[in-house]
C-alpha cells in the first residue's frame, strides 16, 4: 500500500510553468466539475478568458462563482453545451463563432464512464457520443477558428482504458451488433472504445492541421478521485476501493494545463501524455489507417454539412 502510494507521489507529474494567459481565449467542455473544473480555475488564475462549456447551466454557475472567488478573473462565462446531442454541439459552436473573436485553447474534457448502454436523442450510443462524436463535431466546427495567425492548441482527454479496446468495429462504432451487451463490463469496454476513439481523432486532426500553428494532443489525467464512477457501479467500486491512491482533481489536471500553457510542448503535435511526458499509446491507437478510417466513418455518422467542412 505505501509503496503504491509513494510511486504516486513520486511519478504525478506537475506543470510547473508560470506563463500568463492574458488576451488568450479558452473553452473547456465539462468544467463543472472533476479535472475540468481544475484545470479551469488554474488558468482563470493565469488570466485567460475561460468558457465553461456545461450540460446543466445551475451546477455551471456554481463552478463559475467559486473560480472567479478563487482567482479573482471574473472573465469567466458558461455556455450550454451537452455533448451528447448533435444539435446541442452546433448551438453552441454558432454562439461561440457568432460572439468569441478567437479562440487560442480548446480542451475536450468532458466524458462519461461506464454507463449501460444507452441511445442519445440522435439514436447513437450515449458514451461514444459523449466522449467522441459530440466533441468530433464540436472540434470540426469551431477549427476554422484556431491557429490562422496564432499559436493555438487542442487538448484531448483521454484514458489509459483505451487500452482495453483490441478491435474497434468501425462498421459498428455505436455498438448495435455487439455481443457483450448485458455483462457487467460490457459498458468499460464502450468507454475503452470512445477513449481509443479520442486519441486517433487527435492524431488524424494533428496530421491535417501540420501546415497550421495548431498543436493537438491527447492525454491520460491518471486515476482521479472525481464525481467520475456516479454512473457505474464497477467504477464507483475501484473509486471507493483505490481513493487513498488516486490523485486528487488538481493533480488530475497537471498534464491538461502542461499541454495548455508549458512552452516545452508550444510546438509538440499528434502525440499522447501521460504525468507531462509523452507516452505510447496502445498499438491501436497509433494505427494511422484506423485513424483516417474512423474521421471518416464520424463524418458520415455526425452529418457534417459541406459547409460545416474545414478540411
Ligand atoms: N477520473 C479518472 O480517473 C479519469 C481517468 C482517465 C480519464 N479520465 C477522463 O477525464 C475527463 C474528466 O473526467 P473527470 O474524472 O473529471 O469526471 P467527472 O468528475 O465525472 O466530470 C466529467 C464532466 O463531464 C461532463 N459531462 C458528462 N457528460 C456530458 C455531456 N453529455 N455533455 C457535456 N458535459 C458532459 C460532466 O457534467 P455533469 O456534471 O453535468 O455530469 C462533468 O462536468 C473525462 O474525459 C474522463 O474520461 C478520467
Ligand atoms: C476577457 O478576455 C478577452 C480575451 O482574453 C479579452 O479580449 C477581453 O478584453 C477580456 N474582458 C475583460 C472584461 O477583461
Ligand atoms: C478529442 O476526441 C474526440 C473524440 O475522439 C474528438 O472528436 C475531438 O475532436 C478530439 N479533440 C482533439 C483535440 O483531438
Ligand atoms: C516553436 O516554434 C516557433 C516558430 O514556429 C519558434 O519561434 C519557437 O521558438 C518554438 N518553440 C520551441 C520551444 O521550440
């Protein structure tokens, strides 16, 4: 025990940068909360311009109070956004594109774990939408507004529990046909999916973006003692069990902000982090096939329109 608790101390890596976010516009989907409430008040307190993206507009206000008490920035706004619906992500982009005249980070944090398998109002799987198609599409339309004259950045959170994800059924990414309904661990293995999902989309995104000044990285937070086992029995079990363990929110958003604000990273691209230092994801992950494979295939299930189209 002692010696799982050292090796946590001693590996969680830190941002130790002091850069200063004045003048710099940044969106954070899921921020009311966990990891991405953290990494919010920290760069409230650099001086950003913070945009909370939420799906509950009261639990958001109570997240803004508190970070704009604790950094004294009060250029702090909530915006609507649930992630799990298709019109919900095009709403809030059009508020964003109409109302922000830039946009420097964008961190897609927001996700769900491990819950039944369930359909959105757009009759996708909740969690593939959630943790991917949602942020797909929100990525895609507010892309256009990044990284055209100054250096921008796209974040990704994203889990180590990819690499429970061996096979991704690209014909059957919303899960339809797949036999492991109903077992108890069937819904890990979407949540493996959307994360495996997150970090190719990352990695196809950072390859179409080469020419531009935008950077785009996915991360593993580690194992965070966040609202994030609510939903799952199977998670809120390992919280429970493993909480003297787990790192706390703040620790759980060190990598986010390294990648948001560390010059050591301004011009790093297409690559997976994990404690501040670049990783190797799993073997699927860097299978640059599946990677161009799966944008295709969210295209065609988000229903990009022809104008909602950067590349
Ligand atoms: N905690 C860990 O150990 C761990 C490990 C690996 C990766 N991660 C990743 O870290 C990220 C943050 O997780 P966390 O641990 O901070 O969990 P959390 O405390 O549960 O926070 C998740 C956030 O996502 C939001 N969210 C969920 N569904 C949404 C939707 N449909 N539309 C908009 N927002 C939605 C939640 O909003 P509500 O409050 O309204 O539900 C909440 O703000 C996730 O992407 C997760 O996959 C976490
Ligand atoms: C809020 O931040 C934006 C972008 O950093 C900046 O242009 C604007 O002047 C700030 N507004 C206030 C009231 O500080
Ligand atoms: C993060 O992952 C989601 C799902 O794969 C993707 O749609 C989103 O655009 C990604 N963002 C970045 C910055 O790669
Ligand atoms: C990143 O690239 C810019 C120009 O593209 C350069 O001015 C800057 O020094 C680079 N930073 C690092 C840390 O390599």
């Amino acid at each position: 025990m002692v010696v799982i608790k050292l090796y946590v101390a001693i590996t969680k890596g830190v941002c130790k940068s002091k850069k200063r976010l004045e003048g710099k516009t940044i969106i954070i989907t899921g921020a009311n909360t966990g990891i991405g409430k953290e990494t919010a008040l920290d760069l409230a307190m650099r001086g950003g311009r913070i945009i909370l993206a939420c799906r509950d507009l009261k639990k958001a206000s109570l997240a803004k109070d508190d970070i704009v008490e604790k950094s004294g920035n009060s250029n702090v706004s909530i915006k609507k956004l649930d992630l799990a619906s298709l019109d919900s992500v095009r709403e809030f982009a059009a508020d964003v594109l109409k109302n922000e005249p830039k946009l420097h980070i964008l961190i897609n944090n927001a996700g769900c774990a491990a819950i039944e398998k369930r359909r959105t109002v757009d009759g996708l799987e909740n969690q593939m939408q959630t943790n991917h198609f949602g942020h797909f599409l929100l990525t895609n339309l507010l892309i256009g507004m990044v990284g055209l004259i100054e250096k921008t950045h796209v974040i990704n959170v994203s889990a180590d529990l990819s690499f429970l994800c061996r096979n991704l059924n690209l014909d059957d990414l919303n899960f339809a046909h797949d036999s492991t309904t109903g077992t108890l661990l069937a819904p890990l293995k979407i949540y493996g999916a959307s994360k495996l999902c997150n970090i190719l989309f990352s990695k196809e995104l950072s390859n179409k973006l080469q020419s531009l000044a935008v950077t785009v990285n996915s991360l593993h937070p580690g194992a965070v003692l966040t609202e994030f086992g609510r939903f799952s029995i199977v998670a809120n079990i390992f919280m429970r069990l493993f909480a003297p363990f787990l790192k706390s929110p703040k620790e759980g958003a060190q990598t986010t902000i390294y990648l948001a604000v560390a010059d050591d990273v301004a011009n790093v691209t297409g690559q997976y982090f994990r404690d501040c230092k670049i990783v190797k994801p799993s073997k699927l992950a860097q299978d640059a096939g599946i990677a161009k494979k799966l944008w295709e295939v969210s295209e065609t299930i988000v229903q990009l329109k022809p104008l909602e189209k950067y590349f």
